[in-house]
C-alpha cells in the first residue's frame, strides 16, 4: 500500500492569502479615488478596489459601484460588500485573478478592516493615508468640489463604467503621469461622475432628445428618405429607440438599416452619456425618385 506524506504536499486551497493588501485611506471626499492610481503604480499594484468595484490597471473587473446606490447608507453597504451576492461576485473575481497586491481605498481604518473581513483577504502589509500623498490645500479642494458640485471620480475610464453609470456620468478626466526620472510620461484616464443620491439632483435627459438626435441623423443619412415613426422607452439602464424608415431606391436596406442602427447608437451615447439599451429599425418602404418612376 503506497503511504502519502501530506506534509510534503501543498494544497493551496485559498489563493488569496498569498496576496498583499495595500489600504488606502481618508475621509470621504479628499480625493482617494483621483490619486487611487498613484499610489497604485508607486506601490508596484496592479488592483484597486474602490466604491464597489475591482479595477485593474483600466479596466473594471467585477462589481457594481455603489454610486449607483439610491442612498447614502445603501452606498455603505455597497461599499463594504455586505449584501452576500456582491460579497461572492467579488471573492470569485479575486480567487480567478488572483492578484499579487491588492490596494484597498476607504475612509477609515475600520472601513478597511469590515471590507477585509468580508471578503477573506488578509490583513494589509502597509496602509497609506491621504495625508501622505495630499496636501491640505489639494484636500480641501476635493472637498469643496464634491460639496458644491457632487462630483466623484472613479479610477477608470468613461467607456469601461458607463454601464453603471448610465445618467451620471460628467465628463472625462485624463492626466499626464511620470513614472519616474528619465521616464517617458502615461496618459491615465479617470471618469468624472455625479452619484444616484447625489444632492445636486438627479441627471434626467427628456426623451424628446433621443428623437431629435435620431431624426437629424435620419436627415444627414443619404439612404434614409424619411422617418415614419419613433419610438422612445425610457428604463432606468439607458432608452430603448424603436424607428420606422423609408429608404431612398438603390441603397442595400439590410446594410443600410445596420449602419444606421451603429450611428444612432454611437451618437447618442457620445452627446448624452447614455446607455442605449436597445435600437430597433424596421425599413417599411421605398422612396422611387421621379424620374425613375
């Protein structure tokens, strides 16, 4: 009978204990998040977890922000993966990645600590505070321009959020860094956002808008006559467009109808911010010019 030593054997049953974890950390509103990638690259980390979300480098990896939290407790709770189905999304994205070096942002040490416990990663090897990065004047700020203005910047790009921030979105932000002497300068890209329960109001687009986008380009479409009927559904993830065309003789309709589907779609989403969820284009005649007929 063969005789295992299972001292010799290594089962690595839980990945995530051989990650390092960075905590970030200030009050709400001194500009973790703006300098969330800073601190990330000084510190050698290719993971962030900020407001919800697993980012890497650019790119949102799992999570839902709690920005789009309706409350300000309900952001919390987002925010420290206290709802088991975020809990678990997020602890599945960690064992697949399995990252080196996590970096942590909250606005306490005990915020740190409820959202290691929660998610079963190990204490933090180092913990860095705003003050250490921020000067008072870069603090108040941040402060300031949250107060007065509602807004909070999230480390990734527009294109990787914009499906949870479907409405709140402001605009882009993109930086020169240095990565040091004798290096050449990155462009990093951060999205300028206004939350949910933001005091500021909520962010509404009436849907008269989408209509006129799409007409007008309707108009600047040469194998598009007229437009017989729109339609415009409004969700809470972005407008759904439902159209009725004429397509002028001579044009492919089906290469017609998909290139003005990807128009409509694109403009849209570029001049409101919005997530168009659904475009639907059904060409219901053809226009024969005069002299053809």
């Amino acid at each position: 009978m063969a005789l295992f030593n299972m001292n010799n054997i290594n089962l690595n049953l839980n990945p995530v204990e051989e990650t390092k974890v960075y905590a970030f950390i200030g009050p709400s509103g001194t500009g973790k998040s703006y300098r969330a990638q800073m601190v990330a690259n000084e510190n050698h980390i290719n993971y962030i977890i900020d407001d919800g979300l697993l980012i890497n480098e650019n790119d949102v990896i799992a999570g839902t922000s709690a920005k789009k939290a309706p409350t300000k407790i309900e952001t919390v709770k987002k925010a420290i993966f206290v709802n088991e189905k975020d809990r678990n999304e997020m602890k599945k994205a960690i064992r697949k990645c399995r990252p080196e070096s996590i970096l942590i942002l909250g606005t306490s040490d005990g915020m740190i600590d409820k959202i290691i416990s929660n998610l079963g990663l190990p204490k933090p090897c180092k913990r860095i505070y705003i003050q250490d990065v921020a000067t008072e004047a870069e603090m108040e700020t941040a402060k300031r321009i949250r107060t007065t203005q509602g807004k909070h910047v999230i480390p990734v790009p527009t294109f990787e959020i914009k499906k949870d921030f479907s409405g709140y979105i402001l605009d882009p932000l993109q930086i020169f860094k240095f990565k040091g002497k004798g290096n050449d300068p990155y462009m990093t890209e951060k999205s300028i956002i206004r939350p949910t329960f933001s005091y500021m109001g909520n962010f509404t687009i009436s849907d008269t808008v989408f209509r006129q986008i799409a007409e007008y380009l309707a108009k600047r479409t040469e194998a598009i006559y007229k437009v017989m009927r729109i339609r415009v559904e409004s969700t809470p993830e972005g407008p759904n467009i439902y159209m009725e065309v004429s397509i002028n003789y001579g044009y492919n309709i089906l290469d017609t109808l998909r290139e003005f589907k990807e128009k409509i779609k694109k403009e849209i989403e570029r001049l409101t911010t919005m997530n168009v969820q659904q475009v639907t284009i059904v060409a219901k005649g053809i226009h024969m010019p005069e002299e053809q007929k």
